[in-house]
C-alpha cells in the first residue's frame, strides 16, 4: 500500500491503483495512520533535522504513543515514502495556510513600530530613517549612515579630554548593525540599547548593553574592550562573542566564537574565562555563575535572520517572537507556559506561519485578536 500512496503523492497513480487506495482509506486505522504520518512530517520540517530517523526517535520520547514503534518500522523500510510524504505535506500546509491568511481571525496586524534612535551626549534624541547618509551634530559629522546595509559608521574624529557617549535604541521589530569608532562591529538585536562613546579616547574601550548584541570587537592589546550590562562584565582585547542580557530575563548569557573573554559577575569577584565553544551563563536568582560547552549557531543564528530553539519553554520562545515581530503573547494556558520545545525557522518566515507549525506540530490552540497573539 504504501507503494500506491508514493504513486498518489508523486502523481503517477492510475484510476484503478486510485480506487483501491480510497477503499484503503475508509478503514479508521489506516486513516489515523496517516494522520500519524502527516504529524511526524510536520515535526520533521518544524525541526529541521538533518536525519529523519533521529527526528523520529526524539518524537518517540516526546510524543510516547503506542504507534510510533510502528512508524520508525515502516520507516527503516522506505525512506523515500517518507522524504515524498515530507514534500507533500509540507505543499498541502502552504496551501492551506495561505488560504486561511484571508481570513479577519488569523490576520496578525504588528504595532506600529517606532523609528530606531540616537540619544546624544547633551540628551537630544535624534532618530535614523532610511534617506539620512550622515548623523550631524551641529555642523560636524559624527557617524555614516548606509541604508543598503542598515549600517551606521562612527568616524571616531572627535578626541578630547572628555569622552561623549551615545546611546543606540533598537525597537521591537527591528535590528541594526553598528560600527564603532575602532571599528568593532556591533549587530544589535530587537528590543536592544548600546551606550558608547563617540571616540574611545581612554585607557579602554567601555560600552554599556541592555538586551541582546553579537561584536566583532577590533584587536588592540592597548586598550581592552568591555562590555557592561545590568548583571555582568565582559572583557576582551579582540574576539566575536554573542551577549544577551534583557530587563525582562533572570539569566544573561554570554557565548564565545572566536577569541577568548572574561565574563564577571559585577557584584562579586566571581569571572568565567570562555573559551570558543563555550557559554557562560549568570544566573540572577541562584547568583550562580556557569559555564558549558555549546553549539554557537543557536546562539547567533538571529544575525542572519534565522531562529533556532532547543530545549526552550515557550516562554522563553515567545519571547522571542514578540522582540522580532513586535507582537504580544499572552498565555492563557500555564501548563505550556515551561513546557520545552525543539524549533528552526529560516530567514523570512513569517509569524503567521510559525503559529501555523505550532499549530500541527504541537496541537497548540491560539487566536488572533490584532497584534495580541492568545495561547489557549
């Protein structure tokens, strides 16, 4: 039978083959069987994993139901069903959410999102649109701006006895690319802030985060560079590290790529040096300061527009997606609320459509009411 389904799937199936799969098809278990083949295949594309074997040996733990067994079975047999059935159940899901997008209950409409400002020294905010090509004070240039990029370079000309600082503001929606006056690049993430000076003009290279930013800090063994947050500090003379460390959170994070840093706890002597490969985590609540081996692409696969999950709650997910889309979850269901879950969604991938997985993946119930997301 399963033969006849891969000929149906890859429309090769003939009127009499056809018939037969119908009458196959009335039969209440094969119904649910395939129904169980439409759910792993779901869980499959929400995971992304590289082999579907190991996908289905994951969902066998998480889901426990008594066909599974017989699922991973009929898969050792014919792979190709499988990969087919991926395909065709990934173009029936398109289908069928691109036609639910017309209608008013699963239409998402995002808050209005504010522009991304500059504070000056002197207070005065001033904010960056698209068309600007330079930031001015009064009638100097302090930095370039670069729509194509989404990029602003500070030129790093005004030295002094006194040390400016600015402070970058990126709202809820959006990210930016910021390229400091020694030309450390700082990729800011939605939701988060950067003070920093205009010049670096001192015995070293201070910034202060609040929320989430990747740096590519420019190697000088004069002048370490330090990274401040409301919980932590971080110190380096050249590396590429991934920092979060929101208001909202009780952890901040902290995972090296290259390079090598000290992260600190500001108020203890307790420090971590990582090494690249490794997260170091400060956790508020316990005052505990750790460190782990990790798969830095979790970690910073958000540059690129692209979001991977593991092992987090759905708190923690949601999160997330309220940061990058600019939408509010509320979560009526507690239960679900620290229940973890495993998910790779790739650049472009609309929210609607990430509900849409959730959805058939996880049975996960929800309605739309404007930019506020309910989880039943």
């Amino acid at each position: 039978m399963k033969d006849l389904i891969v000929k149906y799937l890859t429309n090769s199936i003939n009127d009499k083959e056809l018939h037969i799969l119908y009458k196959w098809l009335q039969d209440e278990n094969n119904k649910q069987l395939f129904k169980n083949y439409v759910k792993s295949n779901y869980q499959i594309d929400l995971l992304h994993l590289p082999d579907p074997e190991i996908a289905y040996e994951k969902m066998a733990t998480k889901l426990n139901r008594p066909k599974t067994t017989k699922l991973i079975h009929l898969y050792h047999k014919n792979k190709w069903f499988f990969y087919t059935a991926a395909v065709f159940i990934v173009l029936v899901a398109t289908t069928w959410f691109i036609n639910t997008q017309n209608t008013p209950g699963n239409q998402i409409i995002p808050s209005q999102q504010p522009p991304i400002t500059i504070q000056l020294h002197n207070g005065k905010e001033i904010n960056i649109n698209e068309n600007d090509n330079a930031i001015q004070v009064g009638r100097q240039k302090v930095a370039k701006h670069n729509s194509i990029n989404n990029q602003l370079s500070y030129i790093g000309n005004k030295a002094g006895a006194t040390t400016e600082y600015n402070t970058i503001k990126i709202p809820y929606g959006k990210k930016y690319k910021l390229v400091l006056a020694d030309s450390t690049i700082v990729h800011l993430n939605s939701g988060a802030s950067l003070k920093f000076p205009v010049a670096f003009n001192g015995r070293n290279r201070k910034v202060v985060l609040t929320g989430e930013a990747f740096f590519e800090v420019t190697k000088d063994s004069t002048k370490p560079f330090i990274v401040e947050s409301n919980k932590i500090a971080v110190e380096v003379l050249g590396t590429k590290f991934n920092m979060s460390d929101y208001s909202s959170d009780t952890t901040s994070e902290v995972v090296l790529v290259e390079g090598a840093v000290k992260m600190q706890e500001k108020e203890s002597v307790k420090d971590q040096i990582l090494h690249p490969g490794e997260k170091g985590t400060f956790n508020q609540n316990s005052k505990t300061l750790q460190k782990e081996k990790v798969d830095t692409e979790l970690y910073t696969s958000w540059i690129y527009g692209k979001l991977i999950f593991r092992n987090k709650s759905f708190d923690e997910i949601f999160k997330s997606l309220e940061r990058k889309f600019n939408v509010e979850f509320v979560i009526e269901n507690k239960p679900l609320e620290k229940s973890e879950f495993n998910a790779t969604f790739d650049k472009d991938v609309s929210l609607e459509k990430m509900l849409f997985y959730f959805e058939k993946a996880y049975d996960i119930q929800y309605t739309v009411k404007n930019n506020k997301i309910i989880i039943k």
